[in-house]
C-alpha cells in the first residue's frame, strides 16, 4: 500500500489551479485522528438529514385510483339535480 501524505496531494492539486483549499476538509477517522475528506463527502449532520428528507418529494401510501371512480363517476347511482329540477318544472 502506498501512502501519499496530505501536502503532497495539496500540491498536486495546487500545481493545477485547482482551489486546494475548499476542496479538502479535516475529520475524525475510525481510528480518532485526523484524516483528510474531499469536499462533499464529509459527516451530514443531524440539521442536513432532516433538510434532505423534507426536500423529498411525497410519496403515496396507497395506490391513487382514477376521479372517475366511486363519487364522481359517470355510473354511479347519484341523482342528478339539474335534470330533477327540470323535470318537477315541467309539472
């Protein structure tokens, strides 16, 4: 295993214009010490997981049937008011 110490990647970066210093973070490894993170992959905190899960859109918890079912539909047994009051106005 090779390892590459966090200035010679500073370096890498730096010598190509890259802006070394947003890219690269500092955090608490597995094993308590510092280790470097890429920007944008650090820890998501508690206030940025809630955030993310309120962005999400909805989603359904049944099946969405058709309007024209049930109520609203052209078969169902509903009595028709416009026709009912045109009917008893020709009495």
């Amino acid at each position: 295993m090779v390892k590459i110490s966090r200035s010679d990647i500073h370096r890498h970066f730096a010598d190509r214009g890259y802006p070394v210093e947003r890219m690269f973070g500092e955090d608490i490894g597995a094993d308590n010490l510092p280790q470097g993170v890429i920007h944008g992959a650090e820890r998501a905190t508690d206030a940025v997981l809630a955030q993310r899960r309120a962005d999400m859109p909805l989603k359904p918890k049944a099946i969405q049937r058709p309007c024209d079912v049930g109520l609203f539909s052209d078969d169902s047994e509903q009595l028709d008011l416009v026709s009912w009051f045109t009917e008893q106005s020709e009495d």
